[in-house]
C-alpha cells in the first residue's frame, strides 16, 4: 500500500475516533480542552492516528 495513503487513513481514522469521544464520552462541564470541542479533539486524534500509521 502507499505510504501516504496508508497515512491518509490513519489520519481519517482517528479523526473519526477523536468524534466519537467527543460525541459519546465529552465533557460535560465544556471545561475539557480536548473533549469539549469536536474540531480540536477531531484534530489531536487525526494526528495521532496519522502517525501511529506513518509508524513515526
């Protein structure tokens, strides 16, 4: 498989996590930096998914 779509879906992938705690688990009191906001807790986890498929 290519790299970078290899990386490309690791990144969607964990996007599509990071929503999921947002949605299911989150924060009730919106004091959470991570879980209080779909977007940023989208973003950490498509990085974190990005590189847990890149392997760096």
């Amino acid at each position: 498989m290519n790299p970078l779509l290899k990386s490309a879906i690791g990144a969607i992938v964990g996007a599509a996590i990071g929503f999921a705690i947002y949605r299911f688990v989150g924060c009730k009191t919106g004091t959470c930096p991570l879980n209080s906001n779909p977007w940023i807790a989208m973003a950490v986890w498509g990085l974190v998914g990005f590189m847990f498929a890149s392997g760096k």
